[in-house]
C-alpha cells in the first residue's frame, strides 16, 4: 500500500519523456488509439444503419403502364405503383367546374386544378391512393364507395376530405393527395414513375 | 438495501453453504423475494399488481418462444403459418391466444399498476428511478406489442403499421426518408414483417432486463404502502416470505381465473374481427385501429384535425401522443405535495376519481370510434383535460391543499397504536 502511496504522488520518470513543447509520447498514443477506434467504430455504424433501408430489388424503379381510355367521366380505376395504390380518375366537366370554383388561397396546400394535372387533359386526375395524414386508402375511386363532403376521396382512417381535384379539404391531412411523375405516351396511354 | 431488522440468509446444508461461496444466488433471491426482504405489514391488493405484471411477461416469452418455433416471418407465408399455429399445430390454438390475451393482461396488469402508483404518489422521493424504469418499461411494451400485432399480417396487422409508421412521416423534413428507412420500403412489406419479427423476439428481453433494474431500484428504499408514510420501525413491516408470496399467489390465483374465462371462453373478444383476413395493400378496413390498450393515446393522436400554433395538425397529434406518456417522467417533481397517499389528500383524491379516471375511460373508449362527431370533439375535450390534468391541477392542487393528519405510523395506522402492535408482536397476521 506504501509503495502506491508513493508512486501515485511521485511521476514516474522513465515512463513520461516530455518533449520540448511538454507533450508526451504517452498522450500522443492515447489519442491517436482512441481516435482511430472511434473512427472505426463509426465506420461499422453505416453497414449496420444501412441495411434497414430499402434493398435494390425494392429501389429497382418500377414504372406502371395504363390504358385509360375505357374510364368514363366519372369514374376511377385503381392501380398498384411500387405496392402502394394509385388512383386515375376521369373527372366529369361539373366536377371540374367545382374544382375551379374554389378560391385557391383558402386552401390548406394551395393548387389549382390545372397544376395537378397535365395540360391537354385536365379531366384526368392521377394521384397515389395514400392519405397524406397516416397513408390509409381513401375512399372513393370504387363504385358506390362515399366520397366525403367534397366529392372527391374521403379517408376513412381518420376522416380526411378531399375534393375533386384531390385536395385536402377537412381533417387531419396536412397535403393533397400526391401526384406522381408521370406522362402521357399517347392520347390515352399514361406511364407512372 | 434492507431494514436493519432483516432476517439473514442462512444456508442449511452443504450444498447450499458451497453454493452461498460461490454464487451466492439463494441469498439473492433470499433477500429479494424471501424472507429477507421486510415489507410494509399494510399493503393493500393494489400492491400484487407488479408481480402479476412479472407473471405475464414470462407468460409472453414462454409462448412467444414457442409460438416462434411454428411461424415464418415471411410476407407470402406469414398469415399461413399464423393459420397454420390454429390448426395444425398441437395445441397450437392455444398458445396462440395465451399469448394474445396474454399481452392484454399484461397490459391490464400494467394499466392497474401505474395508476396505482399514480393515486398513491409511489413515485416520489426516495423511489424516482423506479417509476422512470416504469415508464421505460411501458415504452418498451408499447413497442413490442405492436410489433408483435404485425406479425400476424392480417388487415390489421398491416394498415395498423402503415399507420403507425406514418406517424414518423410526420416528422418536418427528414419524416419521410426516417419512414422509409424505418420499413426498408416505401409500404410496409417483407423487409419490415422481418425486422419486426428480430425485434418482437428481443425486446422483450430488454423489457426483463428493464424489469430488474426496476426491482433494485425498488429493493434500495423498500416497497411503498397505501398510508404512504416511510416504515419506522420493526412492527412496521413482515417478512416477505411467506406474508405477501401468499397473498401474491391468492392474487395471481383470481388473475388466471379470469384470464382463463376469457383465453378458453371468448379468446376474440378483444381482438378485431379484420385481422382474420390476409393483408391487402390496397383495400383498408373501415375502421383502423390499434389494440384495445394502445385506445387512449391512439384518441389524442386522432383529437388533432386542425393546425395549432402553425404546427401541423398530423404532427401535433404525433408530439401530443408521445407527449401524454413522456409527461409521467415529469410526475415526481410536477406533483409538490408532501404527503404520498391520495387517502389523505382529500382534494388531490376528488381530481383522480372525477377527472383523471373518467378522462381516463372516455379516452379508452373514443380510441376504438369512428374519427367522426362527436367522438373528435369529445376526444378534443378529453385530451385538453389530459394534460390539464398532470400540468396544471396536479402541481396547483399538491401546493394548495390542505393535508388530512397522518397517522404516527404504519403500525398505528393499522392497530391504532404502537403499543397494541407491541403486544401482539410482530409476528401476528392480523392486520395483514
């Protein structure tokens, strides 16, 4: 215990080296081992944070292909764009004309009509079928279904409005319903993604 | 910890003295569980409610274990092999609704314990760090039943993780690419069904490990009892062993009698009809909701439908969720009172049974209705009252109240004095 005792107090000189600006070799040893362990332990973070995110065969684009010729005014077909639902809705002219009688700026996410669809074909109305408030599928692009105050979709999770045009109306959804990239390869042929 | 009174752990034989050596692990238990362990002489039912929650997490690990041996985490064969448990497997069926009615126990058991803890102000000096473990614990249990509920894959199973992975989309910013990462996909699919599935099968371990820190903590200043007042002395506490392993095993009795009734006699009650019909991405169920205990944070979650203070009403409604539990790790210095017991804390006690509990079951109630009038606005109504609750009444009541008198101790509070209990002695049963 005496021996210790002493050593705790007295520098142990052979084991110190000061060099001339007072750094010793030892300081220098630690830090360089603790910075390079903790470089390396970082390092092995990103494969163990990287892999939860989507692998390539998820990433791996899939662009859906549609005939939208058979859909009537007034109705809406669903289909699947990287396993979640899309929605394609051919609107009637009075529902066009609803969408455009709403003053813009009283909007939650301000659109017109016109910028949610693509010039040539305002009927046309392609949005994801995924609510913007938790990602339910609204109702409304099946027959019969209710399509809420607005007459567009109506989200049956939470109770979400949307109107003609897709827009969030009432509830607890903070966007319109999202429009996805997509284009018109022939008058009535569109490719999504 | 321990009294100084507390019996000490004698080994009886041979074997037992090696193993006292070596390990000492029957002195452990012996301190922890036995009779080393002084315990109030007073403690009321309420106070079976910790083991019962014990009892039910080994419930759930030893049929999750099991249940894990027949399933597949697989997005194609997931809802087949949950099928596959309830038909083929022998007893298959019944493993599968223990562990399903299992985890509403536990959750029941839980409810009762915290609320417990609430009315009786358990959390107060010296016992902060086990009502904080509590509330870690009840996080950890939070997620790992809704894990577990996705395993399943059923229509529930599904749209419940849609939904509840939504919420982190409503994070500004990084929300969405959290979202994603989180379901390694841009729906919930075979990579989340995976992950969900490692992480359902290890959490609850972290939950036991959660679960001994919580007993030390708890062993350091001893159990709390219902006059709320400190032990004094000897005739103050018995024996853990055999006092309270007896009256634990009455009351771990009853609790198996009643969830036999419901795991044999009606093992879907609790359950929702939906999640007997595979996951389909593309049709949601009319109603979506979570298990029947997740109902009161799922109501505020839902009470949010219009902007507040320019944060959005989606995330106002996920920081209120998360909040309404986070505000319990606050309770030890938001509550200044410096009595414990809500049986002398006549204003305080009102507040509990007339505001808290009802809040409460309406909140337990509108989480499982439609998101329509009135449900919102009472979900609003009862929200708002929520943290009222806990932010403003529960720190202006505990500074402005007048105190009913204490009784001088445990043992007068029981006896009417110390000089009866000196008497009858302390190994007399009465009053327990």
């Amino acid at each position: 215990m005496a021996d210790t005792a002493a050593t705790a107090d007295t520098p142990i000189v052979h084991d110190t080296n000061p060099s001339d600006d007072g750094v010793r070799r030892r300081d220098f040893i630690n830090i360089a081992a603790v910075s390079a362990a903790g470089v390396g332990g970082v390092a092995v973070l990103i494969p163990l944070i990287s892999q939860m995110a989507p692998s390539k065969d998820v990433l791996a684009e899939s662009s859906t292909e549609l005939d939208v010729a058979a859909i009537q005014p007034g109705q809406a077909i669903k289909a699947v764009f990287r396993k979640q639902p899309l929605f394609v809705r051919r609107l009637t002219p009075a529902e066009i004309q609803a969408a455009d009688a709403v003053p813009v700026g009283e909007l939650r996410d301000p659109q017109t009509l016109e910028e949610r669809t693509k010039p040539g074909h305002t009927d046309m109305l392609v949005t994801m079928g995924v609510c913007t408030h938790l990602g339910c599928v609204p109702l409304g692009a099946a027959e019969g279904e209710v399509k809420g105050e607005y007459g567009g979709y109506f989200c049956p999770c939470h109770g979400s409005h949307y109107d003609t045009a897709g827009r969030i109306r009432k509830g607890p959804a903070p966007s319109n319903l999202q429009v996805p990239e997509y284009q018109f390869t022939t008058d009535t042929k569109i490719v999504v993604g | 910890m321990s009294f100084p009174w507390a019996r000490q752990y004698q080994p009886t034989n041979g074997l037992m003295r090696f193993l006292d050596e070596k390990l000492p692990l029957p002195r452990l238990v012996y301190n922890a569980v036995g009779a080393g362990y002084p315990v109030p002489r007073n403690l009321s039912y309420f106070w079976n409610f910790g083991v019962l929650a014990g009892f039910f997490l080994m419930v759930q690990i030893v049929t999750g274990v099991i249940l894990a041996m027949h399933y597949a985490a697989n997005a194609q064969v997931a809802f087949a092999t949950t099928e596959h448990i309830m038909r083929n497997v022998n007893w298959g069926w019944m493993l599968r609704y223990a562990h399903a009615n299992g985890a509403s126990f536990f959750f029941i058991v839980v409810y009762i314990h915290i609320f417990r803890g609430m009315f009786y102000s358990s959390y107060k000096a010296p016992r902060e760090m086990i009502w904080l473990l509590g509330v870690v614990i009840f996080l950890l249990m939070m997620a790992t039943a809704f894990m577990g509920y996705v395993l399943p894959w059923g229509q529930m199973s599904f749209w419940g993780a849609k939904v509840i992975t939504g919420l982190f989309g409503a994070i500004p910013l990084v929300g969405e690419p959290i979202q994603i990462w989180l379901l390694g996909g841009f729906a919930p699919d075979n990579a989340a069904l995976n992950r969900f599935f490692s992480l359902h099968f290890l959490l609850p371990f972290v939950i036991a490990g959660v679960v001994i820190l919580h007993i030390w903590a708890l062993h350091i200043p001893g159990s709390s009892n219902p006059t709320g007042i400190e032990v004094k002395s000897e005739s103050d506490t018995v024996p853990f062993h055999p006092y309270y392993t007896a009256k634990d095993g009455f009351g771990l009795g009853v609790a198996l009698l009643v969830y036999c009734l419901l795991l044999f006699f009606s093992p879907n009650l609790l359950g929702h009809p939906d999640n007997y019909i595979e996951a389909n991405p593309l049709s949601t169920p009319a109603l979506i909701v979570p298990e029947w205990y997740f109902y009161p944070f799922y109501a505020i979650l839902r009470a949010f439908t219009a902007d507040f203070f320019f944060v959005p009403a989606k995330l106002m409604g996920v920081i209120a969720m998360f909040a309404s539990i986070l505000v319990w790790f606050f309770l030890p210095w938001l509550d200044r009172s410096p009595v414990r017991s809500g049986h002398y804390r006549p204003l305080f006690r009102k507040f509990f049974w007339f505001g808290l509990m009802p809040c409460m079951a309406l909140l337990f109630y509108l989480g499982g209705a439609h998101a329509e009038e009135p449900y919102i606005m009472l979900s609003q109504i009862a929200t708002a009252y929520y943290f009222l609750h806990f932010l403003v009444i529960l720190p202006l009541v505990s500074s402005i109240e007048r105190t009913d008198p204490l009784p001088t101790s445990i043992t007068a509070a029981v006896l009417g004095s110390d000089k009866e209990a000196a008497k009858g002695g302390t190994a007399s049963p009465v009053a327990v």
